[in-house]
C-alpha cells in the first residue's frame, strides 16, 4: 500500500460525498485488496456517524456537527453539507487512526450475532389471541418442540398458524432450512388467497431464519421491507438493529 494512501482515500470520501468521486480512485479500490480493505474501513466510519452514538471516537466529531447545526438559524443547504462532510471526513480519520477499533468491529460483526441479538421467542398469549388452545398450541405454550413438530406433521388440516408455530419450533430447535420452508409457506398461501393471516410473523422470522442461516442478502430485503413499512408488526425491532452491522454482513455476504 502507498504509504500517502489513506490520505488519498479520505480525499476520494470527499469528493465522493460532493459527487465527484475519482475513476482513478475507484479502480484502485478495485484492483488493490489493501485499499479496498481500507475503504470499507473509511466507509464504516461514514455509518458510524451517521448511526447514533455508536463509537466514543466519533461522538465528539458528532456532537460538534450538532452543535454548529443548532447554532445556525437558517443555514445554507450548502454550508450544512459541508458541516456534515468534514464531520464523515474527520470520522473517517479518527478510524483509520484508531484501526484496532474498526478491524475488531468488522471481524466479530456476523449474521449469526445479529440473530442472536435480535431474536426472541413468540408468545401465542401475548401476540394473537387464543381462546381454547389445542393440542400443538399447549405442546408450544410448554415449549415441548418436538411434540410440536409431531403433532403439526400428523395433522391433516393445516392453517398458517399451524405452520408459523411449527415454523417456530423449527427456529427454536435451530432447524434453520425448515423453518424457512414453512414461513415461505405463508406468505405463499397469503400470495394465493390474498390475506395476511401470519404475515407479518411470518416475514420477521423468516428473515430471522436466514441470519442464524449466515445468509445476509436473503435476509436483508426482508429487513428493508419491514423498516419501509411503520405499520408491520415487527417495525420497531427492526429500526433498532444497527445500520452499521447490517452493512458490514452485506458487505462481507457479497466479497
């Protein structure tokens, strides 16, 4: 690597964030593993600010960008985008500086950790109503996952429910390639009946399903739709996930 060539990487973010990035410079990327390495680094940083207070390095910078903000009555579209760039800029200098943080945050950032982080159990009381519970609903209520999944296979008559508590089961026992199966079950029936019985359930876990699975790009879309969307079910949990983590195991799912 050319030893001016973090400077050269910062000045590209510049340009870049003006919308005048350098074909140079994105070849470069391209063709040198070393500074391609170092631009997803710079990039990070970039998220960071823009995710609140998620490294002490960068909330100083931040908090000076907000201050200058608050302090401008009726600033220039101009003068706010330079505020904000030298902020990324300065960010992007404090991680490269401090390289130790962002490797490590690169290296332990996986789909399986967000899952684990984000993941909880369904409550069938808590959630959807239910009156008389039957047989597959009570085995789930006492968290017997294999009565579950017995019952739901020697069922003849079976419902979205049905196939999201099995599904559940599944995702319970870390089955990931069958839960899959009967969540895309549901939103397949949903498809073809035109109802949204299970629906939002149905989506949140599946894309849960995919991350245990260490499939980023199939659960990401899923994840996208659900945070476009303020009135499904699971909107909340999923604005809370870190943009930051969700980049990274993109980035790492398409290298």
């Amino acid at each position: 690597m050319l030893p001016n060539q973090s400077q050269l990487l910062i000045e590209h973010l510049d340009n870049t964030l003006e919308g005048k990035g350098s074909p140079e410079m994105e070849q470069r990327i391209s063709n040198d593993a070393e500074a391609a390495q170092e631009w997803v680094y710079i990039r990070l940083a970039v998220n960071a600010v823009q995710e609140a207070g998620l490294y002490e390095q960068v909330g100083t910078v931040k908090s000076a960008w907000q201050a200058q903000q608050s302090a401008a009555t009726k600033p220039t579209g101009a003068v706010v985008h330079t505020i904000y760039r030298n902020v990324l800029r300065a960010a992007a200098c404090i991680f490269i500086l401090s390289s130790g943080a962002a490797v490590y945050k690169y290296t332990t950032t996986s789909s399986d950790g967000i899952y684990q982080k984000y993941y909880s159990s369904y409550s069938l009381n808590t959630s959807r109503g239910v009156s008389a519970q039957d047989a597959q609903e009570q085995a789930y209520t006492n968290k017997n996952w294999a009565d579950v999944l017995s019952l739901f296979d020697k069922s003849k008559a079976k419902s979205n429910k049905s196939y999201f508590i099995a599904g559940m089961a599944d995702l319970e026992l870390k089955k990931y390639d069958d839960a899959i199966s009967k969540f895309q079950h549901i939103i397949a029936a949903n498809v073809l009946s035109g109802g949204d019985y299970f629906q939002d359930e149905a989506e949140f876990y599946l894309a849960m399903s995919w991350l245990g699975r260490g499939d980023a790009n199939e659960a990401l879309p899923l994840l996208d739709k659900i945070k476009a969307n303020k009135t499904h079910l699971y909107h909340n949990v999923v604005v809370k996930m870190s943009a930051l983590d969700l980049g990274i195991i993109k980035y790492k799912s398409n290298k």
